[in-house]
C-alpha cells in the first residue's frame, strides 16, 4: 500500500530547509505522496529513508526508455489524468508498421520517408520514434533479414514483433546493441519470452485480450522481476480500445492498481483499412493516453497534424509556448536586410515569420524574451517595453550584420517608440502594421522605399 503524507513525513529529515523549493517538509511529503514531486528533489533525505520512500516515490505509471543514444526516446512517468491538472510528462511516440512481407521497392520508400518525417517547431524537434517490424512471414532468416536492413538504413528506434520466442531471440541477436522494444508476450508464451527480456534487459510489451487478462498478465511478470513493461490490451475496435485505455490509467492513478502502472501502446493501423479513419484513430488514442500509437505510414499528411496535436497535449499548461529569444534569419538576410522585433510567444513567431516568408523578402527577425506572452500581454506585463528591447538591440550583435539602423515595431505597441528612440538614440523607429496579414505588404513596400 502506497504511504500517506504523514508516514512520508515521519521518514524526512524535518530541517524545513525548503531547497525542496516547499515551505516545509510537511509540504513535501504532502507533494511526495501526490506524486507531484520527486524524492531526489530533497538533498538531504538519508539512504535509509530512500530505501523506505522508494514506493512513494516512484510515479505511478512507471517510466520506459527504447532505444539508445540519439534514438532514445521515454515514455510513462504520468501523474494526472487531465493535462490542466498539472501536465503529462513524456509526449506520445509515433510509430510505423513494417513487415517482412514487404517488396523492397515499398520498404525502402517507407525506410526513406520516415526518415524524412522531422520538423522543427517552436523550437522542437518532431518526428516518428519507432519502427515496429513485424514477422508476418513466420520465416526466422527473413524476419532478421529485414530487422538488420531496417537497423542500416534507419536511426529510429525498434520494435522486432513476434511472439515466437525462438524468433525474437534471433531477432534480438540481428539488432545488436539497440535496446529495442519486445512485442510481446502473451498468456501462452509469457515464461520464454518475458525470460529473455529479463535476460537481455530490455523493455517489454505485454499483450493480453483484454483488460482482465492484460492485469493477470502484468502480475506475473512484474512477479518475475520485471518492470520495464508497455501494456497492449489486445482490443482492436475504437471502442474496446478506448475503454481499455482509460480504465488503465484510472486504475493506475486513482486506484494506484500497480499492474496497470505501465505505459500503454495502441494500434489504429490494426483497427482499419482506410488510412484517413486510422489517422483519426490515432488522434484519439494520442488524447486518451496511448504512449506509443503504431500507425501503417509515415505520410506527412497523417504525421504531422499528429506530432502538432502531442506537442500541444504535452506542453505545460501553465507555462506560454515560446521560442528562443534571438534574431531569426527568415530567408537569406544581408546587411541590407530589414530589420523587426517581436514577443517569443510562439504563436506571435510563427504568424509573423510566416508573413515575412510570404513577401518573399529576407529579414531579420527579433525575438525578445517576453517570457511566452503575446505582444500586448507583455507590453502591459512590462515585457516588452523600451529598455527590454533596447537591451536585446544592442547585445544582440545585430548592429554588426546590417548597413542601416532601422528598426520595425510591432503596430500595437506604436505608442513606445518615442521612448524606444531615446533607449536607442543611433536607430530610426519605424511602426509596423497592427494585424500580422499586412506584414507581406509593409515589408515589400519597405524594401522598395
């Protein structure tokens, strides 16, 4: 049974210190026993008292690392059941299908476009994490065959699926040193294969046929020592299977029933042939708690609008999105290029850079820390005022990139340039427009002054 706040309390060392950034240990241990913050965050906690607190301090969904180095991605750690009640933790993975059964011609334009599915925004990276390879042949030397083409040609992470143990123990040998994810064991062969996880100490996805049989399951190899797992309750009917996600992670943290305390993967690729219905499949299951979602393409049309829905679910509520604060180079921009200034809320950036892109002008773009808040939010927040923007001018270096001292000011906040001039004494302040859709036309008509 989990401890409580007091029994937490009783095994804290009581100094009250608060570089636990809490008042008091109380506080903590009231935090602790929520699962809203870490033992490690507490520096001077005994090793007995670790040893003690490690069930109170371990989330109660555990976390699951696939892959390693610069494909290494993690998943589970979530707290809440609702991203507003504090935020979710490790975002979403998206996967591909791939089977042995294909023809090379396929595989390798669906190896070439998964690689190509990256995209920055907001200052992140997006993009497939894992390639789940499928023994649809049966044929141990095919399936290893296109497990170490698959493991050449790509960087992602891998997921061999077989529930041959014999299979995936070659399967394991042809991927060396990848830490891949074993899919999976089931009732009928959970002691070989759940053995050979345990052996290579690598992650493993239990299958059941439904929740029951997945909670069963989970006992047993959890029973065996083994706790890097990902739950598959075996559904493949958008109903059952949405169920079965959320009964898991409502059991998981409300009831805090530990065989459902693990990740979870869905498989919309599975649940139908029309792709576009499997994309909106994939949505769901995204928003309602799947940690991994294997889809049958990698498809910009199907990816992108999904890696944009997990970073949105997965950013914190209480903090704006923003971009890094310095100056951007939209297009090619040279010494003659203009010159603007904006907020880093991320939206503000997007809008506007998508603006300047369209005039087809190059400029630079400047981005003052407003600490995520849009341009008028932060000019009233005291963000964006003259001396902040003076000081990101003038340390920024961009008076060394550009032959002129123009400077372009969002329209909104037209009523500080008088002090902004006085804060930059060797630039000429100009107004831009107030609405982002007439940005393309100020900047061509600047350009052409």
């Amino acid at each position: 049974m989990a401890l409580t706040g007091l029994d937490i309390f009783k095994l804290l060392p009581k100094t009250n210190c608060k570089e636990c950034k809490q008042p008091t240990c109380l506080a903590f241990a009231m935090k602790l026993a929520q699962g809203q913050a870490k033992l490690d965050d507490c520096p001077h906690v005994s090793d007995e008292a670790k040893a003690a607190l490690s069930e109170a301090a371990a989330p109660p969904i555990l976390g699951v690392t696939v892959g390693n180095g610069e494909s290494e991605f993690k998943i589970g750690e979530e707290l809440v059941l609702f991203r507003h009640e504090k935020r979710f933790i490790n975002p979403t993975a998206m996967a591909v299908l791939i089977k042995d059964t294909m023809a090379d011609d396929e595989l390798n334009a669906l190896l070439d476009q998964a690689e190509k599915d990256s995209w920055e925004r907001v200052g992140q990276h997006l993009g497939i994490k894992l390639l789940a390879v499928k023994c649809e042949s049966g044929d141990t030397g095919k399936f290893t065959d296109v497990l170490k083409k698959v493991s050449d040609a790509s960087k992602l992470a891998l997921m061999p699926m077989t529930e041959d143990p014999e299979i995936m123990s070659a399967a394991v040998d042809a991927v060396g040193d990848s830490h891949p994810l074993l899919y999976a064991a089931t009732m009928e062969n959970v002691d070989a294969m759940a053995g050979l996880a345990k052996e290579k100490g690598l992650p493993l996805v239990l299958k059941g046929t439904d929740i029951q049989t997945l909670a069963e399951l989970s006992e047993k190899v959890k029973a065996m020592g083994i706790e890097d797992l990902v739950l598959d309750p075996g559904t493949r009917e958008l109903r059952k299977t949405l169920e079965a996600m959320v009964a898991m992670r409502r059991g998981a943290l409300n009831k805090k029933f530990k065989p459902f305390g693990h990740p979870t993967i869905t498989f919309p690729c599975e649940e139908t042939d029309d792709t576009y219905f499997e994309g909106a499949l994939a949505g769901i299951y995204v928003a309602k708690y799947s940690d991994i979602v294997v889809t049958s393409t990698p498809d910009a049309w199907m990816q992108y609008p999904l890696q944009v829905e997990i970073q949105n679910i997965y950013t914190d509520p209480q903090k704006p999105m923003a971009v890094d604060a310095k100056f951007y180079e939209i297009g090619t921009p040279g010494p003659d290029s203009p010159v603007l200034v904006t907020t880093n809320f991320s939206l503000t950036y997007f809008i506007v850079s998508g603006e300047i892109e369209a005039s087809k002008v190059d400029a630079w773009l400047g981005i003052v820390d407003s600490e995520g808040q849009s341009v008028l939010t932060a000019w009233a927040a005291g963000k964006f005022v003259p001396d902040v923007i003076a000081k990101f001018i003038n340390t920024s270096g961009i008076a060394e990139k550009v032959n002129h001292r123009k400077l372009v000011i969002p329209g909104y906040v037209a009523q500080i340039s008088g002090e902004l001039d006085e804060e930059l004494p060797d630039w000429e302040i100009l107004i831009g427009p107030r609405e982002a859709a007439d940005i393309s036309a100020y900047i061509r008509q600047l350009v052409a002054a």
